[in-house]
C-alpha cells in the first residue's frame, strides 16, 4: 500500500492502470471487423539494405505458373532499389525475383498486372509483363527471361498484356496500347520471337489502358476495342489495324479499359466505357458505335478511372456494376434498357461518423474492386481497396468487413490492385492485396480472409476480371463470368454458363412445359 494514500484511491489508481494498459488492445480491436489477418509479405525485408514499397496500377496474379499444385502470387514493385516482379507462394514465402537483385531493374515501373500466355506452344504458360519503359517481357515460370520486345519510341504501355491467336494459326498474338496513342499489334513466333505485324493510326492523344480483343460484331472476325485520351473509343480490325468505328465519350478516359460482354441479354454484345470530368459517366455503346444509354455521376468535377467491375450483385439475374469515383462509391444496375442508380457510399463520412476506422477515402486511382462471395453465404459481396481493405454487401451496400493496421497508410490512395481465391489450398478464400505503407519500406502484401468456404462464386475476383488461361476459367465452376483470355475484359456469350443466365432459362423450360401440359389438357 502507498503510505498516505486511502484505500479508494488505490482503487482509482488501479483502475486507471488497467485501462491504460488495454487501451492499445482496445484500438486495435477497433481497427478492425471480420477480417482476420493470414500473413504478411514485406519485400523490404527480403535483402537487407534495400527497400521496394509497393506496385503502381497492376494487381496481383495468382495462379500455380509451375505446376507443383501450390499457387504462387505475382506482383511488381517500384519504389527504392525496386522495379522488379516478384514471385511469392500462397503461404507468403519467396521464391524468386525478376531481374535478379545483380541486374538492372525493369526498365521502368510495372504499371502492369502479369498475364498468363504459352507463348511458344510448348504447353507450358508463361508470363507477360508490360509497363513504363516500353518493354514487353516474356518470363518463364521459374523467372528466367524468353522473349522481349521493344516499344520502337520506349512509350509506356500500361495494363495487362493482352494476347489471343485472331488470326487462327495456333500462335497468340499481343495487342499493346501506348501512351502516345498508338496500338501494336505482336506476333509470337516460336524459334523467333515477338515480332511487330502492324502498328495502328495515332489516336488524339495517348491510350493509357489496355485494349480489349473481341469479336463486338459477332461477323467471326476479331476487333480491338480501346478508350483514349482524345474523348473517342475506338473499335480496330485486329486483323489489319484498320479502323471500323469510333465514339466520341464528350470527356477524357485517362487509363480507363472497355468492358465488352451482353450486358442485357438480349443475344448482342455492348461496349461499357466510362469517363473522368468534367460531368463523369458511365456508357454503355452498340457494337456498331452507337449510344444505348449513359450513367452519370451526381455530382460534376469527379473522376472515374482504372477499371469498374461487372456482376450481379443482388442475385435479381440482372448485370450490374460496382463503381469507384472520386469522392464515393456506387452500385449501379445496367441490365435493363436504362441504368439506375442501387446504392451509394461515402467513405470519407463513414470514416467521420466511426463505422469505418480513420482514413477512410474513395479515389478515382483507387478502381480495384471486386465482386465475391468472400464469407461463403452465397451472397455477393464488393471488396475495396480505400485505401485500406472494406467489404460490403453487394445488394444493400452495408459495410461487413474491414482490416487495417499500424502500418498502413490513411488518407491517400492505394497503389495497386488485389486478387481473391483459395490462395494456399486449404479450402477457405482469402484476399490478398499490396497496401501502401506509412513508408515504402512498410508497404506490403496482406492476405486476409473471413472464413469464407472455397470454391466460392465470384464475378470478377481480380483486377482486370481474372489473370486466368481460357482454360482454366471454363472449368471453373465457381467462376460465373468468364472472359476470353488472361486478363481480358470480353465476356464471350457462349462461355457465360452461370447463375446470371439461369432465370431466363428457367422462364423458357417453364414456358415450353405450360404449353404442352395445356395442350394435354
């Protein structure tokens, strides 16, 4: 006992203590709902006396590159002694580095998402990898260097590689926008190389996302379909560079993709663009160029940008669209004949108000949602990255998750995007993604999970859709919207075998029933 002091006041005293020394737990428990933290990956603690901080409009690719029934996770970094792709397990181990820590880095940031191509028909897939420096490279699984190809003016060429054999000769061929508003088009040639077949017109102004492959018109043939700078989306003959049509948005697409799937059902595809300020929309165009419809944001001198992502997300059987801008986020239902608006988060309020955690913001470089059931309710569910890792609720919008921790940054956009899947194969999903740090040297990649079963379905589980081979999306059967190559933002109609197609069937078996058992009668 402290001589002097009366019994009650030791009582205080104590009591004061023991709340001080919960107060840290306190917080923390505050810092976080659902989510529960698997592992962290810190690529600055990999070589001592370097740092690499996090990626730059990419995403991480997970897929198992070398056969040995475990996933690895891809991702590049470009801070410090950094522009580098990495190559980790789905445990958060490291297996491999490209270039090698002795060489020089990539020659510019990795502003790419890793796409999975067999590029010289060996049945063995390997890597694509673009970004800022101009240089397209081909990696093999085990990280050693194929095939690269040079942008003729080193122009940066952002997004995921595109590639797909359009012209029927079994061997792929890549489609790469530039920053100088040009599209080339790349042949892989086994026993050669990447060798340049066209090189389009110049667009305006430059083309900063990826474009998109796709047969838009259903005539057998194949376009390339890209957003630019100077206001129009452009659709091109991907077998000549030729151009088909154009449409002009009235606003600027600074690295915005193009989404081409049938959007309503109706049998036809529907080109979705969607662009920044001044009055920032989402539209939706014919596959001959024409307007259908436009969604526009409730407020003007709001950005979109990146890529918005697709899917059902309230079960209704109708295609809609989870949308991050600059000051919120939205749910918009775009499979009936016009848009309509199904929910709205401020991020930034929720932050003030004490549902979400402090630091809270939506951002237009902050597009890397997706579209999952992540707890395994057979619900879907959005997860965003603003910056630090939210879930809500794909139908009403409520918030059902968050994590965030001392490391990571408040206030300020997330640099890359994150992927979901049973990441290391014990049967339950997890998200991963590359967070900023407070400091590059704390940046990293978290994967965190809220128990959720797996196989799980999910519309859009990555950034720019799924890093998937064609192959490997049509067996999964999770997997409800399935694009048509690695990385490709076109859902052919023919692969799209799922939930969101099942009501109209339905309807039509029922149909077909009626009248025979009324023809019966």
């Amino acid at each position: 006992m402290i001589r002097g002091l009366p019994r009650r006041a030791l009582w205080g005293i104590s009591l004061l203590l023991l709340g001080v020394l919960l107060i840290p737990d306190v917080l923390a428990l505050e810092e976080k709902l659902g989510l529960e933290l698997e592992w962290t990956f810190n690529t600055s603690d990999q070589f001592p006396g370097t740092m690499f901080g996090a990626g730059h409009q990419g995403g991480i690719t997970i897929y198992d590159i070398d056969g040995d029934g475990v996933n690895e996770l891809l991702f590049g970094t470009r801070r410090g002694d950094s522009k580098r792709l990495w190559c980790i397990t789905g445990n958060g181990e490291f297996k491999w580095i490209f270039p090698p820590l002795d060489q020089d880095g990539l020659p510019g940031d990795p502003t790419s998402k890793v796409s999975i191509v067999d590029v010289d028909c060996d049945m063995v897939y390997e890597l694509a990898l673009a970004g800022r420096g101009g240089r397209l490279h081909i990696i093999e699984p085990d990280g050693t260097l194929l095939w690269t190809w040079d942008e003729p003016t080193e122009q940066n060429m952002h997004g995921a590689p595109q590639a797909m054999d359009v012209d029927g000769d079994g061997y792929v061929e890549f489609f790469l926008n530039t920053n100088d508003g040009f599209v080339h088009r790349v042949n892989a040639v086994p026993g050669v190389g990447l060798l340049l077949n066209w090189t389009s017109s110049q667009s305006g102004a430059g083309n900063q996302g990826q474009p998109t492959i796709c047969d838009v018109d259903r005539d057998g043939r194949f376009e390339v379909i890209y957003a630019s700078q100077d206001f129009y989306v452009y659709c091109k003959d991907a077998d000549t560079g030729g151009e088909k049509w154009r449409f002009n948005v009235r606003a600027n697409m600074e690295t915005n993709q193009v989404i081409v799937a049938d959007v309503n059902r109706d049998g036809e595809y529907e080109v979705l663009a969607w662009t920044a300020a001044p009055t920032s929309a989402v539209i939706c165009i014919s596959p001959f160029g024409t307007e259908i419809w436009r969604w526009t944001h409730p407020r003007e001198g709001v950005n979109l940008r990146l890529c918005q992502a697709i899917g059902d997300l309230d079960g209704d059987g109708i295609m809609d669209m989870a949308v991050m801008s600059g000051d919120s986020v939205f749910a918009i239902s775009i499979g009936r004949a016009y848009p309509a608006t199904m929910w709205e988060l401020n991020f930034s309020y929720l932050s003030e108000t004490d549902v979400l955690p402090e630091g809270a913001l939506a951002d237009h470089w902050a597009s890397y949602q997706t579209i999952v059931d992540i707890d395994g309710d057979d619900r879907m569910e959005v997860l965003w990255l603003a910056p630090f890792p939210i879930v809500t609720d794909g139908a009403t919008g409520r918030i059902e998750a968050y994590y965030v921790d001392q490391d990571m940054a408040r206030y300020r956009r997330p640099e890359d995007g994150g992927s979901w899947g049973d990441v290391d194969g014990d049967g339950f999903s997890e998200w991963v993604a590359s967070i900023n740090g407070n400091s590059h040297a704390r940046s990293m990649v978290y994967c965190l999970s809220l128990g959720g079963k797996f196989p799980a379905n999910a519309y859009w589980p990555e950034y720019y859709h799924s890093a998937l081979p064609l192959e490997a999306q049509k067996s999964a059967g999770w997997l409800l919207l399935k694009g048509a190559c690695s990385n490709s933002l076109w859902f052919p109609i023919e692969l799209q075998v799922s939930e969101f197609h099942v009501f109209p069937i339905i309807v039509l078996l029922g149909a077909f029933w009626f009248r025979g058992w009324k023809n019966r009668s």
